[in-house]
DNA sequence: GTGCTTGCAAATCGTTTGCAATAGC
DNA sequence: GCTATTGCAAACGATTTGCAAGCAC
C-alpha cells in the first residue's frame, strides 16, 4: 500500500484511497482489464466508486505512463500496467488477450523514426485461436 | 465496374448497386475510411444510401476478407482494402492514418503460431507524430 | 413468390461531460 | 478555506438490432 502511494507521488499524482485501490488491482491483475471490469472490481470493496472516477483515474494514469491502453478489440480500451516493450494476442473465440513477449525489431519508442514520422508508441496485436482453444476444439 | 461486379461474385457476395459502390470508394480510396466517411461520401451520389447498410456491407466485406478492420484509434473502426501485409502510422497530432511497408518477422497469417496460439492476423501500430507535423512545428 | 437486402427508427454500449457535493492538504 | 477529486445523471457517438418495405432471381 505505502509501496503503491510513493509510486503515484513520485508521478505527482495525488494519492486518493480510489486512486491506489485501482493501480493496486491493475498490478495484482495484469489481465487487460476493460473500464468495466476495473469497477466491478472495486465495488466489492468500495461499494460507493462511480465509473467516472475509474475513467478519471486510468486517464491520469494513461498521462503519466504508469499503463498503456491497448484497443485490440475494437469494442472498449483494454488497460496494461504492463508497461514494458512486448505485443498481445487476442483469441477470436474465447476472448481472451495473452501477452506475447516480442521485441519489436522497427524501433523503439521515442527514438527512432518511421518513413519520417517519429514514433512514440508501438503495439502489435496478433488475432487467432489461442492454444487453449485449440486443445479443446481438437479433443 | 464489372470487375468489381466479378470480384464480389467470385466471393459469393450478390452484387447489389450499394456494394458495389462501396467497394469502388474503397478502391480508389485507399484512405483507412470510418463508417461514417464512407456513408458521407456515398451520400453524394445516392442520397438514399442508410447508415446501416454501409455497416451491413462493410461486415459483409470483413467476413469474406475483402477488406480490413484498424482499431487503432480507438474511437471508431476503420476499413482498410489493402489486404497485403503492412503497418499502419497514426498521427496523435493531426488523426491522419499512414500506411507503413513493414513485413512483421514473426510470423504470417494463417502459418505461423506464437506461444503456441495460431495466428490469423498481425496488426502492426505506430504512434506519434507524422513527418507533416514535424515539419509545421518546427517551422 | 421466396429469400436476401435495404433503410428507417429505436436501442445499446462504452465513454465523456456538467455540475454539485466532498475530501485532503 | 481552497483546489482537486469524486460521483451522480445526463449527453454523446459509434454500432447494432428489430422490423417493414423493396428488390432480384
């Protein structure tokens, strides 16, 4: 808890009891969580949370680089506390987003450049049947 | 015309004036298009033309792998008809989407498996400033 | 005619906004 | 006390759905 408070003061984000609750579940649960599910989360514990305050809060954390909004889906943002270099595969038939640990070979964020566009972000998405899935279809 | 009226029958699509329209914008429109840009668009020549029918085509187009689908912005889909394998550049200053000739290394649609997951598309992101920007900001 | 396609209107869902109440330095 | 944060309700925008009318073979 002290750990997760000193993270948002050093990032001069104030620490508020939703703030911390919500970076402590997205570090306990680097599931790729939709807005969503981040409130359902929380109202078990704080039964008073709104969905505004979920929004406001990944937005602040989105702006300070403490996750990533990954929009592989197309349906809702997906948040990824998981901040360093790796791309995701999301199952067409469960759902389910797996991290992928790949390097991206192009460049790395902030410092290189793509036919002259500089490049802040890199996200790749794979699509397909995840292993799971497949071991069930063929059994 | 008509080999755009043969590449939907070839797929089994019934090529009804709509789609074929629709296929002809994204043709000679290479542009990464919303929904709604394609809808504003074909409005122009066939003002009768519902919302809901450039959603029914653009599904029936996906499904049938005519064209892609970028959720890269987050916002909203766009629609892509170059279905070689590319990158896409979004521009966080001025929206504009650009193509980028990357060949993903790790592997290819339909071959390949990552971690063991089969993989059916790989979408390549790039975020952050186009060389247009760079230029104007630093002028 | 039968079945698919179209297009209108209404519904849905994720997200944002306006604003008053609240909390923490 | 002042300022930022919270949380409610309403608005919004992209997309989907229900359904009646239209079209093509």
């Amino acid at each position: 808890m002290e750990a997760l408070k000193q993270k948002l003061v050093d990032e001069g984000i104030k620490p508020t009891f939703q703030r911390i609750s919500i970076l402590k579940y997205l570090e306990e649960n680097s599931k790729h969580p939709t807005a969503d599910m981040i409130y359902d989360f929380m109202r078990k514990k704080m039964p008073t949370i709104s969905k505004t305050t979920v929004y406001n809060t990944v937005h602040t954390f989105l702006e300070n680089g403490l996750i990533n909004e990954l929009t592989i889906t197309g349906q809702e943002s997906r948040y990824d506390i998981n901040t360093h270099n790796h791309h995701h595969f999301l199952c067409r038939n469960c759902g389910k987003i797996y991290d992928v640990d790949i390097q991206c070979p192009h460049g790395l964020p902030g410092k290189d450049v793509v036919d002259g566009h500089k490049i802040d972000e890199i996200h790749g998405y794979f699509k397909g049947i995840c292993q799971d899935c497949l071991r069930k279809n063929s059994s």
